[in-house]
C-alpha cells in the first residue's frame, strides 16, 4: 500500500465500489422501497368474510396446493407462554394441517417447528418456519420425516431471527425474515439466498406478517402496534416479485378479522386469524381460529 500511487488507489477504489454496487443490485430491488409520503402508491379497501374454524389450536400460517388448504398451527412455550397467560402444552409438537374448503381434516403432519409463523407447501415438503428457539424453516416430508432444519440465510447459523411468513413458487421459497425485515428467496437445495424485498416501511404500520403469490407480485400482510383488536389497523402491501417496486397498499375496513397467514385460492386472497398477536388477550378477535376471506371493496 505504502509503494501505491494516488492514481492507482483511486482506480482501486472504483473497483470495489463497482463490485459492491453489483452484489447489492442482486439482492435488492433496482428502486427504493416507495414511501406513501410520497403519493405514488395506490390504495384500496378490503373487508374480510369467515370461511370455516380451524382445527383446534391457534393457526398462524397457511398454504394453498391442488389438495386443498394447509394450515400451520402454532404453540407457545416459556415466557411467551407465561405472557400469554396459557398453559404449557403437553406436547411441543406443531402440526400441519391440510382441509377441505369446508374445513374438514384430510391429513395431518407433525413437525417439531416451535411457534410456526410461517407456512410453504411444494418440492412434496411442508416448509415450517419457527419464530421462537431453535428459530429456522424445518423442512418435513408428507410422511412427518424431518429432512432438513435451516436458519434463514444471511445471518448467524445458529440463529437466523424468525419469520412471520413464507411461500413456493416455481421450485423456490420465499421467506419473510424479522431479522432482515425482507422478504427474501432462497434456493430451498442449495439453501442460497438469490434475492431479497425490503419490507415497505409503511407510516405508523411497523408490523408485518404472511406473504402470498399474486401473478408476478406478492402481498404481504402489515399493520400497527396496538393493544387489542379494537385498535388494530391491518393492511396489505403489493410488490413487484420481479424489481421489489411496491405497486399499490390497501387498509382493511374496520373490525375485519386479524390477517396472519395469507396464501391466494382462486383469485382471492385467504388468511386466518391465530387468535394470539402480541399485546392482546388471548382469544380477543372475535373471529380468532377462523379461516377467512379477504375481498376488495
């Protein structure tokens, strides 16, 4: 260093600024994520119809395949538990569950993901990704066999931070990370992260939760801290899958049901509500364990 000239460090320095600039631009959108301060993103409205109950339990994430509906149950444990004021349960298994539009069981996998925020389906895997320790995506086989348990990329690999979300498209996963508030897609073989959406940064909506396919783009479910559902104002944020670019918003209409999981049936959008979010009651949505309907208005 001390034999290089101005001219040669200069040179070096633009370099590596070319480089760095390259790595970004594959895993971030080509444009900032845009701000509703700004006026360009469009805005709809959306109120939720119940469908059907959950099996019993607190249904946090949910999947849609040729079969039918997969739904993702979710325990909590320890201090979350304590908080909560719930009971320890007496078996920390998680299941998946898959029904009919009607709601009835069809099949049932155990798993031994810990209070499952997340959901895919696809590759013949359920994909359930925790959001309390050992945190991770536990890949399990139709038969409840454990393949795999992986953090989510980019981050410690003991603790890859939790996940309030998840999808399969065309052969990937799709993971909405807490800890790198992204949404971020992943080679589900390699376990190679190959893109990632910042979280739009919604005025006064810092939460956010399930993730869903629409056509090219993906919603995700976001909403504001608030201590019972009365005060609860969720909505959705639509981006581009390609480019990230966020295309519109919409605000669900008041007293609609509390959006977790979210997955697409047939042009609409589906969600259900867990019954727990933080800062509530247990049980306080008037709707919580329903499976429900989320149409624009």
């Amino acid at each position: 260093m001390e034999n290089m000239s101005k001219r040669e460090f200069l040179a070096a320095s633009i370099g590596v600024g070319m480089s760095l600039s390259a790595v970004r631009k594959g895993f971030a959108q080509e444009e900032a994520p845009a701000r509703a301060s700004e006026g360009k993103v469009p805005s709809r409205k959306v109120k939720t119809t119940k469908l059907f109950k959950s099996p019993d339990g607190f249904p946090n994430a949910i999947a849609v395949t040729s079969e039918g509906l997969w739904i993702a149950e979710q325990k909590e444990t320890g201090q979350s538990a304590a908080r909560y004021h719930l009971p320890e349960p007496k078996d920390l298994t998680e299941h998946a569950w898959l029904v009919d539009w009607n709601g009835k069981v069809i099949k049932t996998v155990s798993t031994q993901s810990r209070n499952t925020s997340g959901m895919a389906v696809g590759g013949g895997y359920v994909w359930m990704c925790a959001n309390a320790a050992p945190q991770g995506v536990f890949q399990v086989d139709m038969n409840a066999r454990q393949v795999s348990h992986r953090q989510i990329p980019l981050g410690p690999a003991n603790d890859g931070g939790g996940c309030h979300g998840a999808l399969w498209h065309e052969g990937k996963l799709w993971i909405a990370s807490l800890r790198l508030r992204a949404i971020l897609r992943v080679d589900p073989t390699s376990w190679q992260p190959e893109f990632m959406i910042p979280f739009y940064q919604a005025p006064e909506k810092p939460r956010y939760h399930a993730i869903a396919w629409d056509n090219g783009a993906i919603w995700q479910v976001i909403g504001n801290d608030s201590k019972r559902h009365s005060d609860y104002r969720p909505g959705l944020v639509k981006y581009d899958a390609a480019t990230g670019r966020v295309l519109e918003t919409a605000d669900f209409e008041p007293n609609s049901s509390d959006p977790h999981g979210l997955a697409m049936h047939e042009g609409s959008l589906i969600s259900c509500d867990a019954g727990i979010h933080p800062g509530w009651a247990v049980n306080d949505s008037p709707t919580a364990g329903w499976i429900f309907k989320i149409d624009f208005v």
